[in-house]
C-alpha cells in the first residue's frame, strides 16, 4: 500500500472551499498541483424542477469505501494529499453536495487522481438520494453514464 | 452484538434508503445460527415479518453488506455480522 | 462559436481560490459542477533547489490566447462558465503561479474542461519563466510531456 | 504606430525572455516597406544591429508573432505591424 495523507468527512454542514483548498496546497512542499471538484444541487433533473434532495448514508462503511478509493487512486497516480467530503441530510438546488480535491505533484495525477476519485464515489460509496420535484418524491437510481465513466478506468487509458 | 433479553449474540441488520422504507425498518437484530446462508435468514424474516420482505431484499440490484464489506451470491453469516441491505448508492 | 461567459487575468497579485470558485459556482442555476486546478512554485525543479521565479508574458495576446483555449474547450465540451488567472512577477516556492476552474453542468465536461484549457495554456500562452536556483539562474525550457499533454487532446479521447 | 522623428508610420518589433536577454533589447521601431518580407527585415537588423542579432532571431525555435498571431515561415509584414519574437512558452 502506498503512503497517502487523507481527510474523508460525511457531515451535515456545508463545507468551506478555501480552507479545503488551503489545506490540501499546504499539505507538502512538493505540492505543484492541486485539483478540486464541487458537486452542487441542480435545479432541474429528468427535466423536472428539484425543490429539495434529502441524502442518507451508510454511516461506517461510507467512510471506508471512500478510503479505499483514495487508496486506489494513490496506487496509481501520484498523490500526496486527497479530501472528500459529503454532505448529508436535506439540501436544496444550488447547495454544494460534495467536494474532492487532490495535492500532486504535477497537474496530471491531480486532475486523473480526482476524476477517478468521483467517478468511483458514484459508483460505490454508500449514499443515497431522494429528491423532491414538482411531479413527486422519488429515490434517485443509479445513471448509466456514471457506471460508464467509473467502468472506463479499468481500461488502459491514452493518457497513461 | 447481544439480544438484550436473551444475552444471545445475534446478527444486526441494517436497512437503507428505498428498501428501509419499504420495509419501514431501519434496522433489527435476530437470532442465528453460526454459518447460516444468508438465503436461510431471508427465509426466516420471510415467516416472521411477511413474504414482501423476501420480495424486497432479494429484488434485483439489491445490495448486500457483511460487516460493510459488500458480498454476492449466498455468503454465511454468523451471529454478531452487521448485514445490510440497500439500493445501488446514488451519492456524489 | 459557442457562447461562453469567462474571466481572463494576469496580475501580479495572488489570487482568491474561494472567491474565484464562488463566481462559477453561482454563475448559473444549472451549475452542477466546478472543476479547479491551481498550481503552484515546487522547491525541486530538474533535482535542483529552487529559490524565486520570475514571470514574464507577453501583454494583449497572453489574454487572447487563452480566450481562445476557453472557446476551444467550449466547443467540445459544455462551459457554462471559466476562468484562467496567471500570476506575473516574481515568485517564490509554495506561491500560486496560476489557477483555472471551470463550471459546468456535469463533472465530466468540467474535469476534461479544465484539464485541457490547462495543457493548451502550457504550450500556447505567453508566458516565460526565470528560475534562480541554488545553481544560478536559467529560463526554462518546453518539457516534451506538456507538449504530449497538449498533444494527446487532438487524439479522440476513450472518455467522449 | 508613427515614427516620432519622421513622422512615417513603422513596425514596431518586441523580444521576450532569453530573446530580449540576448539582444539586450525590448522594443524597437523599424522603417519598412509595404510587404517587405520577413526575412528582409531581419536582413536590416543584422546590417544595423550586428550579425548576432539574426542569429539570435533565426534560431531554431524562435516562435514569431504578427499583430499577436503566431505565424510560420517568411510572411510578409507591413508598416503598423506589431511584430513579436520570443522563445517557446513555459507558463502554467
């Protein structure tokens, strides 16, 4: 296993970008690159008007999951510090859901690093959405395109 | 985990999101044998709580966890596992 | 051409991640994404130990050319919003040469978004950069990786 | 851009990085003829600058830039033009 710092949060609180970010640039003197992702709620999904989304969780094994992405992540791309954090509980259209951020050296195993870190969040740490729309509650299900992009990582990519 | 009247060890399950309220359980404990199939644990909760709990956790996509590690097929279970049950994860 | 809200700047002054990151995330309600990338002066460059960098560029086309990368990644994928801000002057290790971040409505176009305006302004953008090092002073060179990085972006990519 | 002795309108020439290191020079005006190729105008400045000067703005990888537009081989420039000479780009 590879040595990596980490910073894995599951809160109901809103998260602040700056001192993420700060964090993850401060981490080492040989971070170059720092790459950050924020999700936010959007007011329109399957072209209906979301009013609200209520997300619940695996409390436990969502950490772990989340850990052992970044674990991956680190075995395969340099990483010297990587955070995510996500948020539970009701959220509205124009919240911030979740945040990922990676410390590399270079630009590209921050931006890879990253990527691949939400694709497999999506696909594998343990959340869950219900959202509330003009037409009703529903449970949100699972997008192909997202099983898709956490799919194309076991390929052998152009840019390795 | 101990059923607290009978001091047995028991197993814990532990319900999520669209199946949680199906079931309207979050969670329960029950008392099982060592290496019990999981497919014998559903058929007790089947005779003890009702067939639409077979029907909800042995629907398609259903996802299985033993001590948060996700599991396939019909691993066995012991008393003091953690099993849940939950949807494919829609989170990011 | 794709319409495309943007904020191009070079300053010598450091920059504000949280405000910058705000901005696009409030660019529009069907922001569901930001993608950010800063980079920041290593201590180590070609294994010697670097102490100040200066930055030079060229005044009126630097700003062209990278709007132009901004509409380029426009066209091929969604950006709702985007912005490049290129510290000029002197530097120092840990300091913050350069930030580009990206909204979008899904975090693929903002990842892929992002990572290309990055590797164009690498090969495209005029800027020049003097290191003082423990070693004296030299101006870097092209690396043969950023060119490939640049390069790599006309090859369709496994992830389109 | 005017001459501000003549009063004709001239190029004006800029060199950056280890280019305007070398030539010791950032910025120049020029006299030149409608069309005058490039490679006549840096005939001119090495005849008044001194051959170092062409060796310096013909070397491999020198990128040339007209009215902020990269350009390749010999085009042919004109009096306002802004013509830019500088090494390949090293920022982000």
């Amino acid at each position: 296993m590879v040595e990596v710092n980490y910073r894995v949060v599951v809160q109901e609180p809103a998260f602040s970008q700056q001192d993420e970010y700060e964090r993850l640039r401060t981490s080492a003197l040989n971070v170059g690159a720092v790459v950050t992702f924020a999700g936010t709620v959007r007011d329109i999904n399957d072209d209906d008007t979301v009013t609200a989304l209520r997300l619940e969780h695996y409390p436990g094994m969502t950490e772990k999951e989340i850990q052992k992405i970044i674990a991956e992540a680190a075995e395969r791309w340099v990483v010297i510090d990587a955070t995510v954090i996500h948020r539970v509980g009701d959220l509205h259209p124009g919240d911030e859901i979740v945040f990922a951020g990676v410390a590399s050296e270079h630009r590209g195993d921050a931006f890879e690093a990253c990527a691949f870190i939400m694709d497999y969040l999506k696909t594998r740490a343990t959340f869950w959405k219900k959202e509330s729309t003009t037409q009703g509650d529903r449970w949100l299900t699972t997008r192909q395109s997202d099983v898709d992009a956490a799919e194309a990582w076991r390929e052998p990519s152009l840019k390795e | 985990m101990a059923n607290p009247v009978t001091g047995h060890v028991v197993a814990e399950l532990v319900f999520f999101a669209s199946i949680r309220e199906a079931l309207d359980c979050d969670r329960l404990t029950l008392d099982i044998k060592d290496g019990t199939p999981l497919s014998e644990l559903i058929d007790v909760l089947a005779v003890e709580k009702g067939e639409n709990w077979r029907e909800a956790l042995t629907a398609e996509n259903v996802r299985v966890a033993v001590n948060q590690e996700l599991v396939k097929g019909n691993p066995r279970v012991n008393p003091g596992d953690e099993i849940a049950f939950f949807p494919p994860v829609t989170g990011g």
